[in-house]
C-alpha cells in the first residue's frame, strides 16, 4: 500500500494567479510558507520558513482565486507531485508540489491578517481526487447561523 498525502497549515505568500488550460481546465497556482521555530543548542530562538508551492485545479482552483490572498492563513491537504521540464537553456528542471485537494480558509473576518475573508467559520473546500473530477463540495461549520440559505447565497 502507498500513501502521498500531505496536510500544511500556513500563510499564503503570494495572491493566486488563476489561468485556464488550452482544453478549458482552470488551474490556479500560489505559495504558502510554513514557520518553524525552535530554540538552539545556546537557548537562542531558531527560525525557519519553508515555501511550498500548490496547484488547485478546477472549481478549487476559482474558490482560491477569488477567496485568498497575500497573507492569509489556509489549510491544504494535497498530494505531492514533482514535474520536469527542460529550460531554453536544454538543462533538466524539477519542481515539487502539492496538488491541493482540501482548503479550509482559517480567517476570521475582521481579522488583523491582509488576507482575511468574510466567514465566520473556517470553510472547507474540497475537490474529489482523480484527474477526471469536476464537482467540488463545500461544507460549513454547524454553528454556523440557523437561517435558511438558498443556491444563490453561495458564493461557489
């Protein structure tokens, strides 16, 4: 059995750049950085970012677009993928990314990040796996407001 699952809690570096493949696909890609902090050996504090790259596809990829921004706080659950391509130089280039599969916005609205959104809970956002998927789901916090909610509220 095989596992490639990845789950990261950060903040996202830059907004979204949504584009749309020649066969109609929309794709977005962005950065997230993820802190470490430790103390050393002296009992000075360390710290660390690591940066990440994510690519969410389709109806994920329009929620990201249109919902995040420099500096907000989200949650990604994905799969890493590693492409290769040849520079116009001929040399061999790899990149290492995940493949979002699952976002929950972690804003409050109101919020002191730049990158806040308007929900009062987190959002998840998910997009079924496989490369032939093409609905996405969203589920909402249930303590959320009891107040009727048509199709046409939502903003995905």
């Amino acid at each position: 059995m095989d596992l490639n699952k990845v789950m990261i809690i950060g903040n996202v570096v830059r907004d979204p750049e949504l584009r749309t493949t020649p066969n109609g696909q929309n794709v977005s890609s962005f950065s997230i950085a993820t802190n470490l902090i430790w103390k050393g050996a002296d009992g000075s504090r360390q710290e660390k970012a690591e940066f990440h790259n994510i690519v969410a596809w389709r109806r994920l990829a329009d929620i990201t677009a249109q919902y995040l921004k420099k500096g907000s706080k989200v949650y990604i659950e994905g799969r890493l993928q590693t492409r290769s391509w040849d520079d116009p130089n001929g040399v061999k280039r790899y990149r290492t990314e995940i493949i979002a599969d699952n976002m929950i916005m972690l804003d409050r609205a109101g919020g002191s990040n730049s990158g806040g959104n308007n929900f009062e809970q987190p959002e998840p956002v998910s997009r079924p796996a496989g490369p032939s998927a093409s609905t996405t789901s969203a589920k909402t916090g249930s303590d959320l407001p009891e107040e009727e909610i048509s199709i046409e509220d939502i903003p995905f």
